[in-house]
C-alpha cells in the first residue's frame, strides 16, 4: 500500500478520529490504485492530491449530510448542537481545506484574538503579508461553503 501510515497520519493532523482517518485512507489507496491500474505512475504528488482530493468530498458529503448551513429564520426553530464538541469539528473540518500557514493565521487571528501585526512577528512575515494570507483563506472558506462575499475579511 502506497504510503499507508503517512496517509492515516495526514487525516490524524487534519482533526479526524483514527477509525475516520483509516477509512478516508482506504479511499485514498483505492484511487491510487485505480490511477495505477490506468496507467499513472505514483508520485508525492499523485498521493498528496490524491489525499486532497479525498478530504475536500468527504467534508462536501458531511455538509450535505449535516447541513451546517441553514437561513438564520430557520434556525431558530431549530436546537443548538447536541454538543459543544460537533461545533469545534465542524471548525477543524472547515479549517483544514486551507493550506497549513492559511490555518495558523485564521487560528491565531480568530480564536487566540491575536492582531496581524502580532501574528506577523511570530511567523516572520510582514503584517500585510499575514492579512492577505488571512482575507485568502476567509475566501476560500466563503467560497466553500457558498457563502456571499462581503468584500471585508
């Protein structure tokens, strides 16, 4: 099997629990092998989009089963989650479509309250270059999820 153990890993850093984890594997070596079987030779890059690919319908098929967005007079009919817990993988699941500097900036910037300043210090980076990383990353979140753009991050 084609790099079993760092794809089960790729799913693991990703939020999903070791069973998820395993079965999006299995999906990601039956499309390895699929492409082999047709001739594609296998590569670091074949496998990484490969497993790309995989995570982005997997989260595709969990939003349409869990419907994560609904009109706002909708859901106030609606019960909050049954638990805190659903909210923070659905955030994990959400974030991890994004590339790994994108996730560190919505991270540090939304949930620990750091400024782009503050977060351009600790990476290194200029505060313009964090903030066009962070209006990026808001946009492919947006358009993920079809969302409107409102033009602001």
């Amino acid at each position: 099997m084609y790099r079993r153990e760092a794809t089960i890993r790729y799913f693991l850093r990703r939020g999903f629990a070791l069973r998820e984890a395993e079965d999006l594997t299995q999906e990601v070596q039956i499309r390895l092998w699929q492409a082999q079987q047709q001739g594609t030779e296998s590569s670091d890059a074949l496998w990484r989009c490969t497993c790309r690919s995989v995570l982005c319908d997997h989260l595709r098929r969990l939003r349409r089963e869990r419907q994560l967005l609904v009109p706002l007079e909708t859901a106030i009919d609606h019960p909050a989650p049954a638990q805190d817990n659903d909210l923070v993988i659905c955030i994990h699941e959400s974030l991890s479509l994004l590339p790994d500097t994108q996730r560190t900036i919505v991270h540090l910037h939304v949930v620990e309250g750091m400024t782009f300043e503050q977060i351009a210090v600790e990476l290194g980076k200029t505060p313009c270059a964090v903030q066009k990383q962070y209006q990026r990353a808001i946009q492919k979140l947006r358009k993920y999820f079809d969302l409107p753009d409102n033009g602001g991050g």
